[in-house]
C-alpha cells in the first residue's frame, strides 16, 4: 500500500506559459533528461494528459522493481498531477544490502510549459522520510528544466 505525501499549501504561485500546440508537444517515447537530477523520463503528452516514466534507474534498484510513473492531466495553462514512486532506500544503521527497504509514495508534479526545446515545471519532493516505517514527513517543492536527450 503506497503512502501519500503530506498535503502542504503550494510555496508559490507562478503564471504559467502557453504550451504551443500540435508539434510543440514531445514525440511519443521520447527520452528528456532532468537538468536537476540527470534522470531520463520518457515523455508522452497531448493536450490533455501529460505522462514521464522514469528510464534510467539503477540496475539494482530495477531489479528490486523500483520505478516514478508521472501522469497529469490539462488544469488551464498547465498540466497538474502526480507521479507514483517505488523506490529502495537504506535502513538506518545496515549498511548490508538485504538491510533495503522498498517504499512506495505520492508526490505532486506540475508542467508550466512544453516545447520542443524544453519543458519546465516544479515537483514535491522529499525533505524529511522515516525509511524504516516508510514515512513521509515533510516535502517541499522544486523547480526542474528537462531537455531533450542527444
């Protein structure tokens, strides 16, 4: 059973841009790294539903079954949902690898905006998380840039 991540008031409102439309959205399964974090999302969008699942997990932690599925649907300008998130972290103390725990949690995802360039948006992300009960027990919110892979 997946935990859902604390409910904080949004930190920020920021307008956002007109997606431009038709050809502006990302080819289906294309591949965009996070200028943030490095990872590779495949990206699938339309007008109305936004989805990125992430690509470059670790072998380890995929063979574990770790996985981020994000999908949100058209909310005016932007696109506004959530990504699923199945991830092994270390329990405090054991450094041996059956010492793993897989969480799985519910974060908050937000697209500003897409083009064939780039795509903006801001993510809840973990702040403070008890590994041992699998427990999410502050997030906050970041901004991310997303580029095409070459």
């Amino acid at each position: 059973m997946g935990l859902r991540a604390t409910v904080l008031p949004a930190q920020q409102t920021r307008p956002a841009a007109q997606p431009r439309a038709g050809s502006g959205y990302p080819a289906a399964s294309s591949i965009w790294k996070s200028q943030t974090t490095g990872r590779e999302y495949r990206v699938r969008a339309d007008k109305d539903v936004f989805y990125a699942d992430w690509v470059n997990i670790p072998a380890e932690a995929a063979k574990q079954g770790a996985y981020m599925k994000t999908e949100c649907r058209r909310a005016g300008a932007k696109w506004v949902g959530t990504s699923q998130i199945r991830l092994p972290c270390q329990k405090p103390g054991n450094t041996q690898e059956k010492a793993l725990n897989m969480c799985s949690m519910t974060l908050r995802f937000e697209v500003d905006s897409i083009s064939p360039e780039r795509i903006t948006g801001r993510a809840e992300s973990l702040r403070d998380f008890d590994c041992q009960k699998c427990e999410v027990r502050q997030t906050g919110w970041g901004n991310f840039v997303w580029l095409p892979k070459k």
